[in-house]
C-alpha cells in the first residue's frame, strides 16, 4: 500500500468508524455488529502503526487510551464555570419564579432538565476538533484531563455538521450504574475498598493516570450548556442551541421539558423524583434554567452563580444517631478502613449500626468527635454514610476521633502512597489480619473452594499455629486437626475428614481459580481468567513483562505491575512453589470443544432466582459452551437465566427491554441436556425450536 492510499484509507475508517459511534451511542441506532466495528477500528490502528505520519489526535484508536499522565496541568477556564444555587423545597422554586417576574415583564420559559450526579466538565472545540477537557476545579480554573475524557464515547472528537469555528460545551461526566457495579465488583474481587457512589467513582476514575484504565470503566458524558463570545446572535434559546449541539455529535439528554407556569415545573419535578431510580445512571435533581437567552443577559449572575437558574435537589432519606466508637479495620492487602459504630437506627427500610468513615481526610473533613450526633444518609449509597453532624449537640469535653498511626493489629507503623489518601501496613507477611484474610479469600467459593473451613477455623488454625500462610494448608493431616478444640470449633472426626478431603479436592480446581486464590492485589475472578485465556502456565505468567501484561485486553499497566510484583516477591515465590509441590494446577488444560458445545457461543446471560443446582455450576456450564456471565441487565443481553424467587426488578427490566426470560429446564433444552450429566440430542420439537431460535442470533 502506498502512503497515498494509506492516507485515504485511514480517513475514510476514520470518518465511517466516528459515524458509527454517533449512531451506536448519540442516537442509539447502530448500523453494523460490534464485530464489524471492531475489525475496521483493528484495521484502522494497523494502518496508523504502519504509516504513524497519519495518525491523528481524533482518530477513533485514540478512544482505547494509551497515554500516561503523570500530572494535571492546571488551566485557566476562558468562562468562569459557575455553581449553580440549590433549593430543597418548592417555596424555594416559588420564590426564585418570583425573583425573575420582578426583573422581566413579558413571559418566562423555563427549561427543565436532569441534575446529572457527576463532575461538571468543560469542552473546548476549534473548527470541530476537541480541543482541551477541563474539570471545574475552583470555577477560575481546573485540570486539563483531555486524554481521559477522549476515551469516552459521548464526547465527540470531531464534529460535522455547521458548527461554530470556536466554542465549548459544558457537560457532566457521570458513571452509569452497569459500570458502576461492575466496578464495585471487581473491587470485591481484588480485596480493595469499594467506591460509594457512582459520582464519587466517576471523579476517582477521570483523575487516573493510565488512560487505558479510564477507557474500560466506561465513563459517559452528557452535554447541557453551550458557551461562546456570541451565542445570543446565533441562537434565541438554550434549547434551540441544545438541540443544534445533538445534530454535531453531542450527547443531550432527551429528558427536557419547557415549562411555562409553576404547575408545570412542579409536575416535571414530582415525575422524576419518582422515575430516577428507573434511569441507567445517578441523578440527584431537576435544573431549572430560563430558556432564552436575551432574557438571561437580563437577570446576569451573581459572584458565584447565575440569578437565571437554579437546582432543585431531591432529599435523600436521612436520620440521626449516634457515633459510639470507631473501628480500624485490616484488610487483606494491608488497607485501614475506619468504620463507625453507630447507636443502632432504622434507616432506608434497614436498621443501620455501621457506616463508612473512608479515610483519614474524612474524619478530619467532618471534625468528629466520640458522641456526635451525625447525621447518615443511604439514600443511592452502598453503605451508610455520614454526611453531617449536629454541633449543637456536641458534649462538652467529647474527644475527637483519631486516626491511628501504627497497625491496630500488629503495631507496625502505617505507610501512605504517594497520591492516595488510604493508609496501609507494610507488615504483608507478619500482620495476622492480613494473612488471615489471603487465607480466607483462598479458601473461598469462587477460588480454591475448600468446603468445611470458614473464617473461624482459619483463625483457629492461624492462632495454633498450624498455618502461616495458603501454602501450609496442604500441610495439615488429619492428625493435626483432630481433638482440635475452643469454645468456638471443633475438630471432630467428620470434620477433620471433611477438610482433608476439600484439600486434595481443591487440587484439581482449574488454574484460572488458583491464579485468582492467590490474592494478587488487583487481579479478581474475570481478570484472572483473561490471563490465563492468554498466558496458559504460570511459568509464561512469572516470565511475561508489565509490556507484555498491559498488552492483554482488560489488562492494563496498573494490573500488569501488581502481578509483577507478586512474583518478583521472594516470599510469594515460596508459596507458588510449595503450591506447586502439593499437586495444585498451575497451567491450563487444553480441551477441544465440539461446534454443539459451542452453542451459547457469543451470548450475555444472567443468572437470577434459585436453581436445583449451585448458580455457579450454572454460570460454568455457560461459559463451558461458549456463552459469557454477565452481571447486570442491559440492551445487549440475551438472555435472563431466571430460577425461583427471581428478583422483580431484574424481571421488570428485562420485559422493558424485550429481552428472553428462560427457565432452568428451557437452558438445559438449549445445550443439549435433559437433565444435569445427561448430555443428548433435543427430543421433542419444542426441544429443536429452542435450539433453532438460538441459532437463529
């Protein structure tokens, strides 16, 4: 290929590849198979790499992320980006209705929209090219955060259309709830503290340093105020510039409303209060903004706020207790996590003793005290949260909390990394909470499985001094458990027999699992699998460099140099070894699978209810033939596998969608099994149309 013809054939995927993406994720009306895309943007990337000269900062291939930013360059914001002023209640909204009627005469149009629960971004654009993303930070200024933000799909790298030669959009980056948890999931998987909101999540995830991380959370981002020197002469009303910003390639919500009298706002206000919780990502009020534009110039700003708009937030459900103590707790990769003991109060439906103090910055932020009387919030939270204290209440002489500086467990002085605000004990092999907790999260269901031990035998076991470490499980005998006793277990016969039975057991658990038992900090259950899809031995693994490890999709730099440094660790070297020297599966067992067992090839499935068998035994025998687990409904699952007590509102969701809801029964029908062990051809018709609808997607 020539260069000429290179040139050509990287502008015309370029333009195919970005018209595709408005119409997948803009209008929602895709036109070709993820597949097909995904061929031309390899091609594409192939192309750029062969003739570099024509690789371009709004190429497509520049959505995956790539680059690395070691600092956030600070930046003036060319218009200051203003807060808006809150109200809680509808006298406030009566009265900010007042206010304008006193300053304009004729007729006021208010545009109603969503309060996106995000972090407000700036777009800078020149003759249809993004130029520049700047958050808020002080209003004056904020963080270039361009190279994270062109990894989102819904912010438009270039535009088409008659767009202004220079502008900016004002948007809000949001985390829907499907990335959300899966993130949150993920973070389980690896042992790391969960994020407590998507906002939260979502500010965390554009301030990364690897943008390839940035990319798979999967961020998106909604447009809702156009900024330029003269955007009265081009448009008459916010609304009319909106909608000119869709046809460009903006993202702009289509939950707007014009409303002319008060009734009207307070019917758009009651409907979404209700139907927030129906909406894919986090809202947390309605934005009321006067619609034209001449009439904005009127009414100006304030030093910190337009007087021409105003947020009405919904009120979360809140309540007052007590904070009786504070716990520090050791997790198994060394983070202290403060948590609050709470006097017990019902909240949200549930009754609510503990909540999340999240670090040292926290405690400081809130200056609380032993005693106080806080204020905590579930609301769209993972877990209570305190969001306020009542001072009045204060008791004279009430000690403020401190955050500890040594290991509560093992005394070791506390370690902070650089850029993070969590503190950790660098006491990995000798703090007991940690050891403990690699040992439990081992043993686990969804690791090496070892039925029969649970947390207080892993205790029990660690406090004799039977075991140290994963390894010296497979040391244990019968013998050595028997008579075993406290006030808490008991090593009886059965029971001793049982846990040596579940260790050799586990000693054919397959080597995706073992990877995920060892605990690597960052590599949970579906990160493991993907290694090892790709590296099918641990001595591949060990071998393989961060370059290397980065290169495997959902990979990344930053889980790449935590499986590095696990085994470049001495002591972990030990362990894999001795693992090795028990008999566990450390490479990967090649199986050839038939075309029929290969029939949920390329389907999304959700497992939901319960089942005759264990859901994980259900969710194996999907991905045995082919299909893929997924957590969450959305447009692109296939299937919803739904058993006994299945919950509502996954149900609910899934008939909005259109998508299947099968039986237990309708699943085995579909891979060729009657029955659990029994794998025949379908025998009845109803048994062929399910097998024939199937092959039909």
């Amino acid at each position: 290929m020539t260069q000429e013809e290179a040139r050509q054939r990287i502008a015309a995927l370029s333009d195919e590849l970005e018209r595709h993406n408005y119409n997948y994720y803009i209008l929602a009306k895709p036109t070709i198979s993820d597949y097909e895309f995904d061929m031309k943007l390899e091609e594409l990337a192939r192309l750029e790499h062969e003739f570099p000269e024509f690789l371009l900062p709004t190429s497509p291939t520049q959505r995956v992320g790539g680059g690395i930013t070691k600092e956030f360059k600070s930046v003036k914001h060319r218009y200051p980006m203003l807060s808006l002023s809150n109200s809680y209640s509808k006298e406030d909204i009566e009265d900010f209705i007042n206010r304008i009627k006193k300053s304009i005469d004729e007729e006021v149009a208010f545009c109603c929209e969503l309060k996106f629960d995000g972090l407000s971004i700036s777009l800078q654009y020149e003759n249809g090219v993004l130029m520049r993303a700047v958050t808020r930070g002080d209003g004056m200024q904020g963080d270039d955060v361009t190279t994270n933000v062109k990894t989102i799909r819904t912010v438009p790298l270039k535009l088409h259309g008659d767009y202004p030669s220079f502008f900016e959009m004002r948007g809000e980056i949001v985390m829907p709830f499907e990335s959300f948890d899966r993130l949150n999931e993920q973070r389980i998987e690896a042992g790391e503290d969960l994020f407590a909101n998507p906002r939260n999540a979502a500010a965390g995830t554009l301030k990364l340093q690897d943008s390839k991380e940035v990319a798979r959370r999967r961020l998106d981002n909604y447009c809702y105020y156009m900024m330029m020197d003269d955007l009265e002469d081009r448009y008459q009303t916010h609304y009319e510039s909106l909608q000119a910003a869709r046809k460009w390639g903006f993202n702009i919500s289509n939950f707007m409303a014009i409303c002319k009298t008060i009734e009207d706002i307070f019917e758009f206000i009651d409907y979404w209060d209700v139907k927030r919780h129906e909406l894919p990502f986090a809202i947390d009020g309605i934005v009321l903004k006067v619609n034209r534009y001449d009439q904005q110039q009127v009414l100006g700003y304030t030093a910190k706020s337009p007087k021409w708009a105003i947020a009405y937030k919904f009120k979360a459900e809140e309540v007052e207790t007590e904070l009786k103590s504070v716990d520090f707790q050791v997790g198994r990769h060394g983070t202290i996590t403060p948590v609050a003991n709470l006097s017990p109060v019902l909240l949200a439906g549930t009754t609510v003793k503990r909540a999340t103090l999240n670090n040292e910055d926290f405690i400081r932020q809130f200056d609380l005290h032993y005693g106080d009387t806080v204020t905590v919030v579930k609301g769209g939270e993972i877990i209570p949260k305190i969001i306020g204290i009542n001072f009045d209440k204060r008791q004279a002489g009430a000690l403020p909390v401190e955050f500890v500086k040594t290991c509560p467990a093992c005394g070791t002085e506390l370690v902070q990394k650089e850029g993070e605000a969590a503190w950790y004990c660098p006491n990995a092999q000798g703090c007991p909470p940690q050891v403990k907790g690699r040992i439990e999260h081992f043993i686990g269901r969804k690791a090496m499985n070892i039925e029969s031990l649970g947390e207080g035998k892993v205790e029990f076991l660690y406090d004799a001094g039977l075991i140290k470490d994963v390894a010296d499980l497979y040391s244990l005998t019968y013998d050595k458990l028997f008579g075993l006793s406290n006030d808490k277990v008991s090593f009886k016969d059965k029971t001793a027999q049982n846990i040596i039975d579940a260790l050799e057991k586990s000693k054919s658990v397959p080597f995706e699992r073992v990877l995920f038992a060892l605990g690597i900090r960052n590599v949970g259950e579906v990160v493991a699998k993907t290694i090892v899809a790709e590296y099918h031995d641990i001595d591949t693994i060990i071998n393989a460099s961060v370059e290397e490890l980065s290169a495997i999709n959902t990979v990344g730099e930053v889980i790449a140099q935590s499986v590095k440094a696990f085994f470049e660790n001495p002591v972990n070297m030990r362990i894999v070894e001795r693992l090795r020297a028990a008999g566990l599966q450390f490479s990967k067992e090649e199986t050839a699978k038939s075309d029929k067992e290969q029939v949920l090839a390329g389907k999304s499935i959700i497992v939901s209810g319960k089942f005759s068998i264990e859901r994980d035994a259900l969710k194996q025998l999907i991905e045995d033939y082919g299909g893929k687990n997924v957590s969450s409904i959305s447009s692109k699952t296939d299937y919803v596998l739904a058993g006994d007590n299945m919950g509502p509102e996954k149900r609910k969701k899934a008939e909005t969608l259109g998508i299947p809801i099968i039986s237990e029964d309708d699943f085995y029908k579909m891979i060729g099994k009657t029955e659990m062990g029994s794998k025949t051809e379908p025998k009845t018709e109803d048994d062929k149309t399910l097998n024939e609808q199937l092959s039909l997607f």
